[in-house]
C-alpha cells in the first residue's frame, strides 16, 4: 500500500479511550438525572461527534444535548484525557511510516486542543505532522468535512492519500472526498458497521496492518 499521506483517526485506531471517555459521558448523564452504571453501554460513544451521540441514544433536543456535552468536558478535559492508552504496536507503526518518508497526520472529530493533549501526553505527537480535530463549538465534528480542510489546509492530493479509522464515520468521510479507506476491527467499529461501507482494504489487527505497509 503506497500512499504518501496517512490519516489517522485517533479514538479506537491509535488510542484506546474507553475509561475516560465512558467515565465521562456517565459523569455527564449523572448531571443531567440519568444513572448509568455499567459503562459497557456507554461504549457506542466512542467515535461519533457527541453532540449527536446525545441526541441519538437518549433523544436529547440539541440544548440539552449541549448541556451533556459540556458535562462531559468538565470531567475529561482534567481526568479522562488521561484515562487513555496507546494500542500496543501502534509507536512501532507510526515509526516505520516516518522511516518510508510518508507524511502523518490525525483526523479525529475530537476537539483538536483535546486530541494534540493526548498525542503529547502519551508521546506521539512528534510522529505527525499536524493533529486536526473540531472546534469547541461542534464546527467540523463531521469527517467529512473535517478530512475536506485537511486536505485543503494541507494542500494534499486525495489520490496520494489514505484514512485508517475504526468507525463507519472515518470510511465515510474519506469516501466523499475521494480518499481510500482501511477500516480497523481492533477498535470500536464492529465488522458488519465497517463492511456496510465498503473500505479498500480491512485489517483486524495492527499486526496485520503493519505488515501490510511493509509489504
């Protein structure tokens, strides 16, 4: 697989976020009146914009959906960014990319201040070029528009360019914008969600993935 630009989701492709961010939303729903507490079903939170997450699993109107946002960032911008590890292999990934000259960058509907925070902490910020997510205030939580200023902003032939990502919302997003897709079954993405979109290439593992690059 050649291709000179890689993008990376961030949440279930390079990280894996579950604690801090279901801790989170469940801190944000125990606000709001609601009690949750098996987190396991807070796990479908993982990839989408949250903003529409709230809408669509607990039928929230967008003010309140606001609200559990903000909730929500109350709890992870001070404790569950850190409640995050990185999947193991992915360091070793990223290097063999930077060592064929290849340019990576993150493309994750996380607010970007939140994302470059993570990619620091866990020392691997340095293996990208740019780290690009939304703004506070929800613009470009959409992949597909988030990945379109990307490759404007960067200046990048979508030809020459390649999304991994472990949700539907990844595969899509890089679709409408002409770009090839590797969809991930190690992250939160189950199989029938990722095939439903058709991705140019499907790897269960980063195992798989990796060798796939050297190959």
């Amino acid at each position: 697989m050649y291709y000179q630009n890689i993008l990376f989701d961030l949440d279930g492709t390079l990280t894996d976020p579950r604690e801090g961010i279901t801790r989170s939303i469940q801190y944000a729903l125990e606000k709001l009146g609601i009690i949750e507490p098996d987190l396991q079903k807070l796990e479908h939170f993982i990839g989408p914009p949250l903003l529409q997450a709230f809408m669509q699993f607990y039928g929230f109107e967008e003010e309140k959906a606001w609200q559990a946002v903000n909730f929500y960032r109350e709890r992870f911008k001070v404790t569950g960014l850190y409640e995050n590890e990185v999947f193991e292999g992915v360091i070793e990934l990223l290097q063999t990319l930077e060592a064929q000259g290849r340019h990576l960058y993150v493309a994750t509907s996380k607010p970007w201040e939140f994302a470059r925070e993570i990619a620091r902490h866990f020392d691997f910020a340095k293996h990208f070029k740019v780290i690009y997510g939304s703004e506070l205030d929800g613009t470009r939580t959409n992949k597909v528009e988030l990945i379109a200023h990307l490759l404007k902003e960067e200046g990048l032939d979508p030809a020459q360019t390649l999304m991994i990502g472990d949700r539907k919302h990844d595969l899509i997003g890089a679709k409408a914008n002409g770009v090839d897709v590797v969809a991930v079954g190690y992250g939160f993405g189950s199989r029938e969600e990722l095939a439903a979109e058709a991705p140019t290439y499907h790897f269960d593992t980063l195992a798989e993935l990796h060798q796939a690059f050297l190959g």
